[in-house]
C-alpha cells in the first residue's frame, strides 16, 4: 500500500516548485522523485498542476494555479497562443528565453554525451532586437468549419486546426498571402482536401517573401493534379497582390504529414523568386530550403564564416548545401566551394547563384555528403573545412564516418537540434576537440535554439 502512495496518479493535484525549463519550452519540477512537466510554468514559480499523463520515467501535468509567479513572466501577446502551439515562450520576457536556450544545450550534452562541462566554452546566445515578425516563410494547413474555408496551424499535441487570421511571428507579407489565398479559395468554392473522407483538392497554403527585394512565392499544394477555377484564381491573386512574382501548384497525393509531394508546376510569373543578404542575391524556388529568419541567418553565417578563420586558400564542402547560401557567404575567403544536396532544384538554385556571383572554382552535385565526399576524396581532393547544416535528425552516421575519414583540418557544424548535435559531437570526439559552441536565437518565442559548433582536428 506504501509503495503505490508513493507513486503519481491520473488526475492528481499537488504543489510544485519549477525548476528550469525542459527542451521543449516546459516547466520542469520535482514531486516524490519523479519529474514532472508543465506546459507554461517557468522557472522559481510555486505552482498547483493536476497530472494529465503518467510514463514510466515521468509525468505531464497540466497548470491549474500559479501560487507565486516569475518575476520574468509576462503576457502572451498573441490571442491564439495558448490553443496554437506554434511558439512555447510568448509568455517569458525576451532576455530570458535566451538565457534558456543556453541552457537546453547544456541539458541536452548532460543527457547525450560524456562531456566535462566545466572545460566547454558555451556562449551566450545571440539574440534578436525586435523578436517579432521575423519569418519569412508560412506553411499553413487548410480546412473548413461551419462551411468557412480557414487557415492556420495543428494545436499542440491534437490533429485539431486553430484558425490563424495573423501570426505575429510571420513577416506581414507572408500573413497577407496566405489570407488573400483563404478568401479566394472561399469566395471561389475551390474543394478543400479532408483528410479523413481522403476528398477535396488543396491541403496547405505556402507563401515566402524575398525581405529584401518585397518579392513573394505562394504555392498551392493540392491532392490531386486538377485544381478546380485555376485560372480564376491566379487572376485573382495576381489582381489583389501585385507583390506576387511566382504562383507555383504542387501535387501531394500522399497520406502523410510532409508538405510537399514530388511534382511542383508553374501556374503564373517565374519559377524562383529572388532574396538579398549582403552583397548576395539567392534564387529560391519553391521547395528550397533557406533560412526562415534573415536578421538572424547573418549573424549565423557570419559566426560561421568566423570559425571557418578563412585566409584564402582553403578547400571548402559545404554538406547539405541547399540553395549554396553559406557556401557563397565563405567563398570570398575559399580558394575552392563544393557541395552537395538530395534535392535537385537546390542543386540547380546553387549552381545559378554561384554562376550569377562570378564564382569560378564551385561544383555543386545532387547526392548525399557521404557519397560525394568519398568519391572526391578518391580522386585526391583534400577539403580544409567541412560546413555541416543537416537537418533535425542530425548528421548520417555514414557521413560521421565520412568526416573521421576524410579528417579536415576544422569541422563546422551549425544544428537545429541540440539532442543529435549532441550525439553527433560525442562520435566526432574520438579524433576532434571542440573549440566552442556558440547559440543563436533563430526562432524567438519558441523553444527551438541554432548552435554553431567549431570543431578542430586533434594533432
């Protein structure tokens, strides 16, 4: 009988007192020796939670009164923040939130890797003066309620779409698209796909804006190869936004929860629109990746570009190249760039922005890292710098072997995720020292951190 009192219930209700923040913007406390996590409390808060869910290792509760508040907290601006789920820290002041995401690395290299944290130079993260406003990018699901077509995002942890008329982290131009888009596909009565029936047409609303040429890109992802009243509809989006250089369709068939299918047509204006960071113009079609917050992708290449320490003569790859933004943004200091990505329109879009800066010692392939690295490393080509920006699920372990093979003199890795970072740097250990790991707020009101990580090959 002791030993079950001893044990957390469903629907309990007890004091906590918070102690830091989890990775995914939780608060973190402790009750009979067993974590608990609370979604919107915050760190020195004395709160009362009622349990939701109870795992092995942990439980999840739910916030029902806070006894005594941070003196950091604040309140939420956004009016669907607490049903959305797309930003967890709207209700921490700024100054703090990159206080945490310092220390979601320091939590995640305690769980992952064997490392003495005392001897790591972790820096502190590198924020933003104005933390709003700042994507460049929207993709926005479509369903309907009460026969209204709406737009907007899942709420946390449900299948249930919470209705966004503006998000206050997306850049203007792109909420503007995305609700001109809405109206249209109301006023038109163009089908909206429902998941559960597997009916309708289109599915998600996508729209980028070029920050620093005013140049937007909607495109319309749809189930099927037929979009009802096209015609009707480019007119009307070309009538209502003269902004819009590029309306692109892309066919998605799949039941699944990736955006993009495989096939993307041109429906109006051009393929790619065109976006500035310095002195370097991109060319970004519809499925390439680039950095969704420009203020900030500076301030990341320009800490890569730091710890790249370039003097003109270095070999550069550039793994997971994308559209070859950071291999452009190193070049002046490269004598050689290579890269490599398994999209080809990225591959296409690198090659073009390297053509269009007068580059001349580049070649960019469709491949994987592995595969392109070993097949250089063949033919006796030796890079300086390896620039690793993978995505959330870390660095193939194929590629990892790759790197300790192929041993460049500095290893860069710029991460998403501070749990495969982790990992990756405990394999990367056995042949590299880490130098420093610099955080970089990308995403502000979010628990999501950037890192950049300079690694050098031990002697």
């Amino acid at each position: 009988m002791t030993e079950h009192s001893n044990k957390i219930q469903e629907k309990q209700e007890f004091p906590l007192t918070i102690k830091r923040l989890g990775i995914n913007g939780e608060g973190v406390g402790y009750f009979k020796r067993q974590v608990v996590f609370v979604q919107g409390a915050l760190p020195d808060e004395e709160v009362v939670v009622e349990v939701t869910k109870v795992h092995p290792k942990f439980a999840e509760a739910k916030l029902k009164t806070i006894r005594k508040p941070s003196p950091h907290r604040v309140t939420a601006p956004c009016y669907v923040y607490d049903s959305c789920g797309g930003c967890q820290l709207q209700h921490l002041e700024y100054s703090q939130q990159l206080n945490h995401k310092k220390d979601i690395l320091i939590q995640a290299l305690e769980r992952h890797a064997k490392f003495n944290l005392n001897e790591l130079d972790i820096r502190r993260t590198i924020g933003m003066e104005d933390p709003w406003f700042y994507r460049n990018k929207s993709q926005f699901q479509v369903g309907k309620r009460k026969e209204k077509v709406i737009v907007g995002l899942y709420g946390a942890n449900s299948h249930d779409l919470v209705d966004i008329k503006e998000c206050i982290v997306q850049r203007k131009e792109t909420n503007k698209a995305t609700q001109v888009v809405r109206k249209q596909l109301d006023k038109l009565g163009i089908p909206v796909y429902n998941e559960r029936k597997k009916k309708g047409c289109v599915r998600t609303v996508v729209s980028r804006v070029g920050v620093n040429t005013g140049e937007v890109q909607i495109v319309i992802v749809t189930a099927t190869d037929d979009l009802p009243q096209k015609d009707k509809l480019i007119r009307a989006l070309e009538n209502k936004m003269p902004e819009v250089k590029s309306i692109m369709q892309n066919v998605n068939p799949a039941s699944t929860s990736v955006i993009f299918g495989n096939k993307t047509v041109l429906l109006s204006g051009k393929k790619t629109i065109e976006d500035k960071m310095e002195q370097y113009t991109y060319h970004l079609s519809a499925r390439a990746f680039f950095q969704l917050n420009p203020v900030q992708t500076e301030k990341l290449y320009d800490e890569i570009k730091r710890a790249a320490d370039l003097t003109g003569k270095e070999k550069i790859v550039d793994a997971y190249c994308g559209s070859g933004t950071i291999g452009l943004w190193l070049s002046q200091g490269a004598s050689e760039i290579r890269g490599m990505d398994v999209i080809k329109e990225s591959i296409q879009d690198a090659r073009m922005n390297a053509q269009n800066h007068g580059l001349k010692n580049f070649n960019y392939e469709v491949g994987t890292a592995e595969e392109w690295m070993m097949k250089w490393k063949n033919e006796g080509f030796k890079p300086d710098v390896v620039v690793v920006d993978p995505p959330r699920t870390g660095c193939d372990p194929s590629l990892l072997k790759t790197i300790l093979s192929v041993k460049p003199k500095t290893f860069i890795y710029a991460s998403c995720n501070p749990s495969t970072l982790a990992k990756d740097l405990m394999q990367l250990s056995s042949h590299y020292t880490i130098d420093y790991i610099q955080p970089i707020d990308m995403f502000p009101q979010t628990s999501h951190v950037e890192s950049v990580t300079k690694l050098v090959l031990k002697s």
